[in-house]
C-alpha cells in the first residue's frame, strides 16, 4: 500500500518536473504572477499593512515613506494595502464571468453538436444575434439599465463572450459526435446526459479550459475598463480598475505611482494569463493531433 | 451568380440582427426596474404634460409590438427621441459628437494597418532578433488595456516630454490631430499588437510552403514571391484580424474619451448611462451596435473578394 503510493507519488513529481521544464522560464513567471494575484484575491484584505479604506487627506499624494512602500493614494490612503484589497474585486469578477460564460457556452455548444437540426439552427442563429453587442457596450447598455455595479457588469460581459466561446467549443464538439466510439457507446444503449456528461465534455476539456483562460484575461480588462468608466466596483471599495480612475488627476500634478500600479498589476496577470492560455491552447491542439 | 447570392445571404443576416439588436436595445425601457415611463423620465417626477408627451412619444398606450415599431420607424428616420437632462433631440446631441468619434477610430484603424501589419509582415518574413523582439514586445502589448495605455503616453509624452496635449480634443484640423494622437494610440495598442502577431504567423505559415519554396529555387525575385505567392495567400487571416479589432474599437473608444476627456459618442454614452437617460442610451447604442456590425459584413465581403473560394463553399449557418 505504502509503495503504491510513494510510486504514485513519484511519478507524480516527475509530471510536475516535466511540465515545468516544459514550460519554460515565460511559464514559470505567469504561474508565479497568477499565484501571487489569486494569493492577494483570497487574503488581500488580511494581508494589507493599512487599512485600505481609510483616508487622511493630509496625506494625500504624499510618496513613499517608510512602511508605505507605494506611497499614498489622492485621499492618503495607502496604494499597497488598496492595491492588496483590491486583487478581490478585481480576480473574482473576471471569475465569475469565465464560469458563467463557459459553463453556459459549454451547454449550449454540446446540446446544439448533440441535436444538430433545429436546435443547432436555433442555438447558433441566438449566438449570432450576441455577436452584434460588443462586451463592454452591452456592460454600459445593463448599467443604465440595472444600475451600476460589478453583478450588472458581470452578467453583460457573461453574455457578450457566450457566442465567442460556444462557437469554439461547438466545432469541437461537433467532431467528438462524430467519432465512432459515441455511436458504440449510443448502440449499447447509454442516455445523451451520459456520453456528453462523461465522454464528450471530458474529451473537450482541455480546449474548455483554454478557451477559459483566455476569457478570463478578456474578462479583467473589459471589467476594469467598465470600473474605470464608473459603471462595474463603485469607490471607495478597491478595484484596480477603480483606482487607476480615481488617481487619474495624480498623473497631470506629478503623482502617477498610485494609477501607475494599478496599471501595472492588472497588465501583469493578463500577460500571465495569456502566456498559460496559448501554451494550453497549443497543448490542447497537439492532444486532438 | 454564387457570389451575389454570398453577398444577399449576408446582407439578410446583417438585417436580421439588426433587427433583434434594435429589440434588445427597445426592450431596455421594460428591463429596466419600474415602469417604462420611469425609465425615460429617469426615475425623476415628471409634470403631467411631460408624462403626456412621453406616452404619445412612444405610444404607451398601445402593445408592446406596436410601440416598438413607432420607435425603430423613427430611428430609421433618424428620430431617436429626447434626452432628458439636456432636453435636446437625441440626434442633434449625437451629431455634435460623431466625428470626434469617428476621427478616433479611424485614426487608430490606420496605425493599426500600418504600424501592425507592416511589423508582422516583416518580422514573418525574417526570422531572426527582430522577430524575437516583435514576438515579445507584442506579447506585451497584447496584455495592455487601452486605459492603461493612456495613463503611461499621458505620463511619458503629456507631462515629461510635453509633445502632445493630454486631454481636450483641440480645434482647427492640425490642432485635432495633435489632440487625437495620444488618444488614437492608445486605442490602439493592443489591437496593434494583436494583428501584429496573425500576421506574422500567416505570413510564416505561407512562407514555409512548398510552392513558395519551389518559386524561390526558380529564381524568380523576392519581391514577386512576397507579393504573388505570400501575401496574396496570407491576405485573408490578415483582413480578418484587422477587421474584428478595428470594430471592437468603436466600443473601446468609449474608454479612451474618458481617459482623455473627448467629447465623443463613448463619453456621452457613459455619462448618460449614470444619469439614465435612456433616450440618449438607446440611440447611441444603436449607432454604435450598427457601426460595429457593418464593418464586420465589410470585412466578410472583403475577404470573400481577395479569396473567392470563400463565397463559393459558404453554406448558410
């Protein structure tokens, strides 16, 4: 039982090797920035040296000094902590929007390659429509509508990638329903729900997954882009979004660090973001040969 | 006679989802909390007069349907109702800004086109440290959202360098240029880099090929290989690329006039979705839903002109 294991483990380990080395010192990087930033979204908050919400004009735009290692925001409250708060709002947002439009896309792609005929027409003709609301249109379009605020924001951006990420996945599969082993699978009797539940959507994982973590670097500058415009995350809660909104005036009177970081933590998660995609794309690719 | 019935096919699309775009676009004023008279007056009380000319305005009284039709035949008549803060046809408001708008776009459409397909089309053609380069200051750029871009050129060419102005939008044409170029370019920059990248990869993809290889050892110059054999095959994926991201532009301009204090469509857009004023709203989401559509038909047509293939196995989806 013990040896089991410990074999297990080792080969384990030795994947874990090889996919590092695999991915080389661009991958290492993105895998460090993307865990740093999903460190930050969970205990941001707990992390933050200073409270992130509390102001001290006499402060404002003031440098850094020892101990605020960014310096101070234009209401004197520190960027660090903000910068820290803020990782929450601005992880789980794009978050949310990835498993709502996937999951969604997900469905619908493998219901419309599963019943061809006049669902697929229905479903991808519905899809076409979509392609007519650009993300961050349709964002503004649902905050006048619903009021602003990063749910509304949300739930548009949702809507405006589902034809993107279904027409992928709907090729895909498209060609797993034409393979002869879910015919067998069919001839033996097993329910649609079943083969899609536990063939197809497995088989299409890994391009399910890259196709996510595309959306998600998507997802985080179109969500920032609405915060900053005032319509996603409201002030005074931190959002880098937000911030770089708020700290706008610091760049014309000789302060940009505090929009200049906020900038530059939501550049860096997308680059990393983007560096994992394609590698995942690439591997999903080499996988269907 | 395929290649018409391409064209038609398209063109029926393009109306389709106008159509169902301009439905969505209605129905907000019955999305929206409260009552569709509430959502035009903004939540704000309204004198009764007022409250009688909103509902003979849009036909409260009547179906759903029918009151839609009244509003897109006034649309189509380039009557798009009254904004309720600034008490002025929506029209006349969006006219007074859709140059500034259209300038912006069309400006960053160029540096796109230049400044992006030129980098990929030559950093295709020669593998090497350029290449390399190109490869990673694109990956950069890729990643940079166009608020973000904004912020470092205001930084670097606004308030160090002192260049160009960093925000208004300036008069007399020279002085439009000056004020657009920051603006422009920041809008651009990702989209740069995006096609920057499809169009190496094609242009690559088309230079590794046997044909191309086979021209090369015949002899015949490089400048007509490139042209004839490489980027007559690459052209299609290129025109694609440049044309989904120039139309994602119109929307993201929206951003960049904020950033930089334009008096544009996106600005006022935004502006009056935090007030609600949904005339204002509907209209220019409409404009700019149209806008966007068109130039991805235009982009298809082009495409089906460089490459006609595509016409002739077009099968309706």
């Amino acid at each position: 039982m013990t040896t089991v294991r410990a074999a297990g483990e080792t080969a384990a380990s030795r994947r874990g090797v090889a996919l590092l080395r695999a991915t080389g010192p661009a991958g290492i990087a993105s895998a460090t920035v993307i865990s740093a930033a999903t460190f930050a979204a969970a205990f941001g908050p707990l992390l933050a040296p200073y409270d992130p919400d509390l102001p001290n004009l006499s402060l404002a735009w003031a440098g850094p000094v020892g101990g605020h290692l960014l310096g101070y925001d234009f209401e004197g409250r520190d960027v660090l902590s903000r910068l820290l708060a803020g990782a929450q709002s601005s992880m789980l947002g794009p978050l949310a929007v990835v498993i709502l439009s996937v999951t969604a896309g997900t469905l619908l792609a493998v219901t419309a390659a599963w019943r061809r005929g006049v669902s697929d027409a229905v479903i991808s003709s519905g899809l076409n429509v979509l392609f007519a609301f650009p993300g961050i249109l349709l964002a503004i379009l649902a905050a006048a509508v619903f009021g602003a605020g990063l749910p509304a924001a949300a739930i548009a951006l949702s809507v405006a990638y589902l034809p993107y990420v279904a027409r992928v996945l709907r090729g895909a599969a498209l060609r797993e329903r034409n393979q002869p082993y879910v015919a067998a699978l069919e001839v033996q009797g097993a329910s649609a729900t079943a083969i899609c539940l536990r063939h197809v959507i497995p088989n299409i994982g890994p391009l399910i997954v890259a196709q996510a973590t595309i959306l998600f670097g998507y997802a985080m500058v179109d969500l920032a882009a609405v915060s900053f415009l005032g319509l996603g995350v409201q002030p005074p809660t931190a959002n880098w979004g937000v911030m770089i909104a708020e700290n706008q005036d610091g760049l014309l009177l000789g302060h940009p660090l505090p929009a200049v970081a906020a900038g530059l933590c939501i550049v860096a998660v997308v680059i990393a973001v983007n560096v994992l995609g394609e590698r995942l794309f690439d591997q999903a690719r080499a996988a269907r040969g | 006679m395929r290649r018409w019935r391409f064209v038609a096919r398209r063109l029926v699309v393009l109306v389709a989802s106008l159509l169902v775009a301009s439905l969505v676009i209605f129905a907000a004023l019955y999305l929206a909390p409260g009552t569709p008279l509430a959502a035009l007056s903004g939540g704000q009380p309204l004198p009764p007069a007022s409250v009688q000319v909103l509902e003979q305005r849009y036909h409260l009284n009547q179906s759903f349907p029918a009151q839609y039709w009244y509003w897109l035949e006034n649309a189509l008549h380039g009557n798009l109702g009254v904004s309720i803060t600034l008490r002025e046809n929506v029209s006349t408001l969006i006219a007074s800004r859709i140059w500034t708008t259209a300038g912006l776009v069309l400006y960053a459409s160029l540096i796109i086109v230049v400044l992006g397909i030129g980098l990929g089309v030559v950093s295709g053609l020669r593998p090497g440290p350029f290449d390399g380069g190109v490869l990673v200051v694109t990956a950069v750029c890729a990643a940079i959202p166009a608020f973000v871009a904004a912020i470092a050129l205001i930084i670097v060419f606004a308030v160090k360098l002192g260049w160009f102005p960093a925000l208004g939008n300036g008069t007399g044409f020279l002085d439009n240029v000056r004020h657009f170029t920051l603006p422009a370019v920041s809008l651009a920059t990702a989209s740069l880099a995006i096609v920057a990248r499809v169009t190496r990869a094609s242009v690559r993809q088309e230079a590794d090929r046997e044909h191309v290889q086979t021209a090369v050892s015949r002899g015949i110059p490089a400048r007509q290989v490139i042209r004839r054999h490489i980027l007559r095959n690459a052209a299609v994926p290129i025109t694609t690329i440049t044309g989904i991201t120039t139309a994602s532009l119109i929307a993201v301009a929206a951003v960049v006039e904020v950033a930089f204090s334009l008096n544009g469509l996106g600005a006022y857009l935004v502006q009056a979705a935090e007030t609600k004023d949904i005339a204002v709203v509907q209209g220019i989401s409409l404009l700019l839903v149209t806008a966007f559509v068109v130039v991805n038909l235009l982009t298809d047509l082009i495409c089906a002109v460089l490459d006609p293939r595509l016409a002739l196995t077009d099968s309706p989806r």
